[in-house]
C-alpha cells in the first residue's frame, strides 16, 4: 500500500483522542443549549453528523408535524463536524443528543466519555467503496492495484482493513490518496483516482454523474462482505439517562414516528426536509433517502421494530473496533448502548 500522507489504520483513534480533552469546552460553543424552559416546552438541540442531506429526511418530519412538540419539547437541529466532534460536544453537555457512527461510540466510550446510544437508526453497515471503472466492482478483490480517494482518519478506509482480512485480499495492494472529504469525488470524475471511500447512502449522486459521462457507477459494500456491524444511531450522555428518562424517552419516541412516517411517506418527507434544506436536489435527495431506508429497514426491525439494538451484534461491532482501531478501554455491549428508552414493537406500514 502506497500513500502521499502515511496514516496507520490506527489514526482514526488518534484523531478521537482529542474528545475527552476537549469535552470541557463544548458546552461554550455558539448555538448549543443546555436543557431549558422554552415557551412551556423543553429546549433541546440535537446534533446532526454532519450537514444535512438525504439520509437526515428521516427526522425532518418530527419538527413539522408536531412529533416534538406533543411531547413538550422544543428541538432544534445544528449540524457537527463528523461523529467524533457530536460524541464530543455531546458529552461536553453542548448538546443533548446526537447522531453518531456506533463505531466513535465506542471509541468515545473507550476514552472515559460519558456517551450511551439509546435507539438504532442504520443497522446495516453503510461503508462502501464506489468506482466508475471498467469491469465494474464486484468482490473485495478488485480492489487491488486501486488508487482510492479518503479522507486522513476516514473511518471507511480504516475498516476495508477488516473486509481486506476476512477476505484475504492484500491491504498492501491497494494505494490510498489522501485528500479533503470535498475532493474525493471531483478526482473520481476526473479521472485522477480509481474509487473513493464512501457511504452507500451517497451512491446516488456517484450514479448521476456517471450517467452524465457515459459510464456506469459499481461499489463494494462492506456489509455485504463481512463487515455488517451497526451505523448511526442517537447519542445521549450518562447523566442525562440518569436525571431525566422520560426527556430521553419522548425524543426518542418522537424520532421514530418521524422515521415510520418518511418509511411510509417518502416524498412528503422530502418535501419537509427541503422546505429545512432547499439548496439540495429533489432527485438525488429522494434516492438517497431510499437507500437509508434499506439499511434501516432490515430483518432486526421486522421483528423488533425501529430503535432497539441487539446485544449480539452490539458486540460484534465492538469486536471490529477493537482489531482496527485504537480502542483505549475495555468496552463492553452494556457500556455502549440501552434499550430501556425506545419503545420496542414501533413499525412502519410496510412492514
């Protein structure tokens, strides 16, 4: 494995391990309130991962229809800088929730962070690496001899360690370049690298460009490939849980309607997202929203509805964060998660 920056897989936990230094200050940041009286309701900021787009149409609803609200309380959505900056400012008190990778969980947890997931989102492992070459990805094997865009830390190169393992294939083999998460995908148009690491849920807009030149867009899933452990789900922290349950409770009760209604209300809960998000594209916006809701939608939620974890598969991501990461405490299933604050048995129609 060649490199223009050399990064161990173990740099993803480096970079994490800033989170508990920096808790202190997270409270002070702009925009972020502590739990307060609003109006007669309660106010509570919740942190997406990142900027919003498709996958976040799942939530928009909550506001609009009153999902919150009912249950007093008075949500406002801010944006992080990725998951390990939600873990952080989360556990700062910055936030009261948020929505973060299982895998910085656990590493937040490792690192004395005060953090529980309380309710599933993505149980199927989102991670993936999408080329436009000629012959189309189809095993973990064709990546070798593949110039792949990623970002420094990018969690998804770190875990194609994982597929790389389990699917004997040679990590060495394949050549990472370095870049901005913004660059990844202009290189691939351009012709400059071979494949990117990305999300599936972003696979749509790699599909739109590659119809536009003519060509045809191919990933490899890592979920497809032994690498199926839990993705993003709602973050809280310990105090929280132990100060006031029924706030944690409602709003996760409250999310989970707003999932089972953009489930069984696709376009209308696109249309609410970009009333929230105008400057993103309907087409794009509604695809992606698909591909999320194929990867909530999974046989853990036919039988157990949305929002409850399995204990099983909670530590089998454990497991995988332990041999690719740089896991700095023991961490247990228990540790990381609850189900004692989601309502079991919550499904959409459709299911």
């Amino acid at each position: 494995m060649t490199d223009t920056r050399k990064i161990s897989r173990r740099s993803f936990g480096r970079m994490a391990a800033g989170l508990a230094a920096g808790a202190a200050g997270a409270a002070a940041l702009p925009g972020l309130s502590r739990t307060a009286r609003a109006q007669g309701k309660k106010a509570v900021t919740f942190l997406l991962d990142v900027k919003p787009y498709s996958k976040h149409a799942l939530f928009y609803a909550a506001l609009d229809n009153g999902y919150f609200a009912k249950r007093g309380l008075d949500v406002t959505f801010n944006s992080g800088k990725g998951s390990a900056d939600v873990a952080q400012k989360v556990a700062g008190k910055g936030a009261e929730f948020g929505f973060v990778d299982a895998g910085t969980a656990v590493l937040a947890r490792g690192r004395g962070m005060p953090v529980k997931l309380t309710s599933m989102v993505h149980y199927q492992n989102m991670m993936t690496v999408v080329s436009l070459r000629e012959p189309p990805l189809k095993t973990p094997k064709d990546l070798e001899g593949l110039k792949i865009a990623a970002n420094a830390g990018d969690a998804v190169r770190t875990a194609l360690g994982a597929v790389a393992k389990i699917n004997g294939i040679d990590y060495n083999k394949i050549e990472f370049v370095t870049v901005e998460t913004t660059n990844k995908r202009p290189l691939l148009f351009a012709g400059q690298v071979d494949a990117c690491c990305d999300y599936a849920v972003n696979v749509p807009i790699y599909e739109a460009a590659a119809k536009k030149m003519g060509k045809h867009a191919s990933q490899v899933l890592f979920s497809d490939f032994g690498v199926d452990v839990y993705s993003n789900g709602m973050l809280t922290r310990d105090d929280l849980l132990k100060d006031d349950p029924k706030l944690v409770k409602d709003f996760n009760d409250a999310m989970v309607e707003a999932m089972i209604f953009a489930i069984d209300n696709r376009d209308d809960a696109v249309k609410i997202f970009l009333k929230h998000n105008p400057q993103l594209d309907p087409d794009l916006t509604r695809a992606g929203l698909d591909v999320a809701i194929a990867h909530l939608v999974v046989p853990e939620v036919h039988q157990h509805g949305i929002g409850p974890m399995s204990k099983d598969k909670m530590a089998r991501t454990i497991e995988i964060m332990k041999g690719y990461f740089d896991l700095a405490g023991n961490v247990a299933a228990d540790d990381i998660y609850t189900n004692s604050f989601v309502t079991a048995g919550q499904k959409p129609k459709s299911v």
